[in-house]
C-alpha cells in the first residue's frame, strides 16, 4: 500500500513483501498466508486495486492446486461508506461462497486512521480468529451480523410532485416501466426513462399509456457507465421538463461466471453500469435540488452469490455509497432487494432448477416491494436489505455459507439437528464393501436430484451433468452438497472433471479414502477427456455455461 502500512505490518510479522500482481502470476508454494493490503489504495474512480488484481490472486490460490491453500486476508479502510473498498467486500462474499477452502476473511480499518491500527491489524491475524467480516472503529473490534430490522410502520404513500423530474436509469425494462406506473399512481407527472436501447413495442405501449394518463415523459438512451453521455442527456431532459428532482438507478447489467473464468474486462464491465452510473449519478445531484436518491441493488450484496462476484461487488459498493451521502447530510437509500415476483432479471432467468425460492430466497410480488418501498423512503434507512429467506432450504442449499457468524441471528439456529459433516461418509464405512459401491453412487444421484430438484429416479449414473442440464452455478451448489455430507475438500470444477454420477462417486471415494465403486461404463470422448484437463482447463470451458451481458436491474 501506498501509505505505509505494509512495510510496518511485515516487520511486525516478519513476513515477506510482495507485489499482489506478481503473486497473481505465480504462487511460492511456502505461502501460508497472504495479507492483501492493496484494496488500502483503491479509489471510488479505479477500482482496480479492489477487484481484478485480489481476483487475479484468488485464481492464483485456486489454480496452485494446494489441499492446503494459505488463508487470505483483505484489508480495507472505511468499506462501509468507501465505495472503491466495499468492492473488495463484496467480492469476497462470493469467494467464499466459491472457494471457502481460501477462508477470505475481511479486515476494515478505521478511516480516522489512528494510532496504534497496525498494532491492531497484526493482533487480529496473529490471533488465528475465524472470524469472517471484522471491522476497527475507534480502538474498538466489530464484527458483521445480518439483523431483522423493524419493520417500517404502515402509513400514507409517499407524494411525488407533478412538477418534478423523475429520472430512472434502466428506465425501458420491466422493473423501470413498473416503478414509473408507481410513481405516477402517487403523484408524479414528469419523467426522463433512460436505457441502453430503444423500447421494445411492449414497453413503448406502457410509456403511450402514461402518457395517456396525464405523465410528460422524455425517452432516451444512452450509457450510463459514461458520465458525459449521462450528464448531457440529464442537461437536455431538464431544458425541456425543469430541475432533476428523483434519481432512481435500476441499470445494470450481468456477466455471470465462476471466479476462475472471469477476467478484468468482464469484472470492469459489470460495476461500470451498475456502480459508475451511480457515481455519475451522484455528481450530478450534488448540483441540483434532488429530494430522493434511490439506488436498487440486490440481496447478493449481502448473501454473497456463487458465479456473481462481479455483480455483487458492484452492488455491495451501491450500499456505501449511499451511507456516504447519508454521511455528507444528502438524500440516499439504497435497498438490496431479493428477486421480484414476476419481474426483473430474476424472473426472467431462471435456471433449470427453478425458481430461487427452491434455494431458500422467496420472491417479493411488485405490489408487496412498492409497499415496501414507500415505507422505507419516510424512514432514515441509508441501506436496508429486502428479501424473504426460508432458513431450512437455504442451510440445505449453502450448508458452509449458512454456518457463517454473518448469519447466526439472521438464520436463527435449526429447528431440528442438522446432519453434520461427514455423514455420507460414516453411513459408507458402516456398509459391507461389496455394498459400498451401489450405496456411493445412490447417495451421490441423491444429491444431484436435489440440485436439479427432481425425483432421483431421473438420474442417470452414467447420464453427463451436462445434459442433465448443470451449468457451473449448479455444479456448485452439488460441490457444496457433497462437501458438506462427504466431509471433504473439493474444487469448485469437481462436476467437469468428473462429469457423470459413476465418475464422481468413483473420485469421491478415492477422497475419502475408502474402496473405489467399480469401474464407470465408458463415457464418450467428449466426456472422458475432461478427465484429462486440468482445474483451469476446465474452468476454461465454465464460461461457455453461463450467458453474458444480460440486463440487470
């Protein structure tokens, strides 16, 4: 880092220092531990510091292969109203959804920078603590709990001026068009819908309905990732409807892809609508008489989200920044919804498993968020999370991520005894060994039936994940699942590079370390060779299971 402080913490640990880049490029296999300290230089305007170089070292760690990978810490100072940091903690949220054997634990120092921080920086690593998210203000240790707030009290919906511009960015898409009747329903008259392309007949047809409806209302696109494009086309909106008044962001976009597949372009592209229109869009604020400033983000800014670490960098950095200008004495609320009923990006992606509820994440109907969304706008909220979650489904789905201390008195503890780790394979020892084989692979397409939530009797042991319908997303929860109930370490690509039921259980036993099942009937060549190819071969290949650049609101 720039000021200092890593020259001062290695001495303090006698450890060596070493440039993150260069780390990125080649692991020494000595490494017990990294403290990255590079996010401390990480700007609001460049976040390279906080998202492609810690990436690049994630995949670093991942790809050495090492059953003993070294634990990672990343140190930020005021991620919780620094945008550029809160990237950082974001991402973390995913690489340990993805890769938990790398234990990213997350230390923020205190913006105030006081005396005696490396004294407290070295106290928290040397102490050997599992504790995940951990924070220094004032001398005093906090550590990160999701809690239930109050629920705001039900009151009169809020009134929007008819004289008052209203701009929604992501304005042309389902959710855009939905907030602007809501808008309308309660008061509003005059809107500038900003959007990537131009509407599509469908929503042309509800823009014409507004505007039937008594609404002024100016369409126009453009990229909100490009500050100039966007304060020209806020200067031209307000010759012609007066001064800017609400600021809502829906824009955003998605580029899913596991940790290992993504690269700098793809991370940069995904924060570049979603958190550089935001910061455009609080530049321009600052000059104008804005009553509201509304950021829409998403749940996985708080539960993390495998195969989004993009996405959810982006939108764990909406929440600071909105919590800086709540700082600054300036309107902001930014609501980190879960998916929408019917609606959104959510709704239109869902996978072949269904819908995120059998996940453990409920849907939120429209008409509920709008409720919702008045209430929370008459409170002093800067940032408060909307999402139904069912505790039983989302242990069974994210078993290690539920036992996170970021969730012990959001999840509250289980109704009944859970199965702990390592049941799969107890319940396999105990078996005769001529019994082994069939009860591995059974209990193996069990698991797979989970995740495709299907009868088990539709697996097909020697049927590829592939045609199953697995994409990588899939692929990791079935590597969670089989974690968690084999009581082993297994990588993210497990499901490639064994792609079948009988591949699997014939690795899965070698892990374990008891008599392999018998010999899997021969796959086809497609199939066998992902044996043959490496973690970051495979890897390679995830990309092409994932669409990218789809519209996220």
């Amino acid at each position: 880092d720039g000021g200092g402080l890593g020259e001062e913490l290695a001495r303090r640990l006698a450890c060596e220092r070493i440039d993150a880049r260069d780390l990125g490029r080649e692991l020494p296999a000595s490494l017990a531990g990294i403290v990255y300290l590079g996010a401390l230089d990480a700007t609001d305007s460049d976040p390279e510091l906080a998202g492609p170089t810690p990436l690049a070292l994630v995949q670093a760690i991942v790809r050495a292969g090492r059953r003993d990978p070294p634990r990672l810490w990343l140190v930020t100072r005021g991620a919780d109203a620094r945008p550029g940091a809160a990237i950082l903690w974001g991402l973390a949220r995913t690489i340990a959804h993805e890769h938990p054997e790398i234990e990213p634990t997350r230390i923020d120092l205190d913006p105030g920078r006081p005396d005696g921080e490396v004294d407290l920086l070295a106290a928290e690593i040397l102490a050997g603590e599992r504790e995940p998210e951990v924070s220094f203000r004032g001398g005093i240790r906090r550590v990160a709990r999701l809690v239930r707030v109050a629920e705001p009290e039900p009151g009169p919906a809020p009134q929007f001026r008819p004289d008052a511009l209203q701009l929604v960015t992501g304005g042309l898409g389902d959710l855009g068009l939905a907030l602007a009747d809501w808008l309308a329903a309660n008061g509003a008259r005059r809107f500038f819908l900003l959007g990537r392309r131009e509407p599509s007949p469908e929503a042309a047809g509800r823009i014409r309905a507004l505007e039937a409806a008594g609404a002024r209302v100016l369409v126009r696109t453009a990229d909100v990732s490009r500050r100039e494009d966007l304060e020209a086309a806020v200067e031209s909106a307000e010759r012609e409807l007066g001064p800017l008044s609400g600021v809502w962001h829906l824009a955003g976009v998605l580029d899913d892809a596991t940790l290992l597949s993504l690269d700098r372009k793809r991370f940069l592209g995904v924060l570049g609508p979603k958190l550089g229109g935001a910061l455009h869009l609080d530049r321009i604020a600052r000059t104008r008489p804005v009553e509201r400033f509304v950021l829409f983000g998403s749940s996985s800014a708080l539960l993390g989200s495998p195969g989004q670490g993009n996405y959810v960098a982006a939108n764990a950095a909406l929440g600071a920044l909105a919590e800086a200008r709540r700082a600054g004495g300036l309107p902001a609320l930014a609501v980190e919804w879960g998916p929408w009923e019917g609606i959104g990006m959510a709704a239109r992606a869902a996978g072949p498993a269904g819908a995120s509820s059998s996940r453990g994440l409920g849907t939120i109907p429209a008409a509920t968020a709008f409720e919702i969304l008045g209430r929370l706008l008459a409170t002093r909220h800067s940032r408060v999370g909307v999402v139904p979650i069912e505790p039983r489904r989302f242990r069974e789905s994210y078993p290690k991520v539920a036992r996170w201390p970021l969730f012990e008195r959001l999840l509250g503890a289980p109704a009944a005894p859970e199965a702990g780790s390592g049941t799969l394979r107890r319940e396999v020892e105990a078996a005769r060994a001529g019994e082994r084989p069939e009860l591995l692979r059974r209990r193996v397409a069990e698991q797979v039936a989970k995740v495709l939530r299907i009868d088990p009797g539709r697996v097909g042991t020697a049927t590829p994940f592939r045609a199953m319908g697995f994409d990588s997303l899939l692929a990791l929860e079935l590597r969670n699942r089989l974690e968690e109930s084999a009581g082993v370490s297994l990588p993210a690509t497990i499901a490639w590079a064994h792609p079948t039921v009988e591949a699997l259980a014939e690795h899965l036993a070698a892990e374990m370390g008891i008599a392999a099942p018998a010999a899997a009937e021969a796959v086809s060549p497609e199939e066998g060779e992902l044996d043959d190819l490496s973690e970051e071969d495979v890897a390679a290949l995830l990309a092409k299971e994932l669409g990218g650049g789809r519209e996220r609101p």
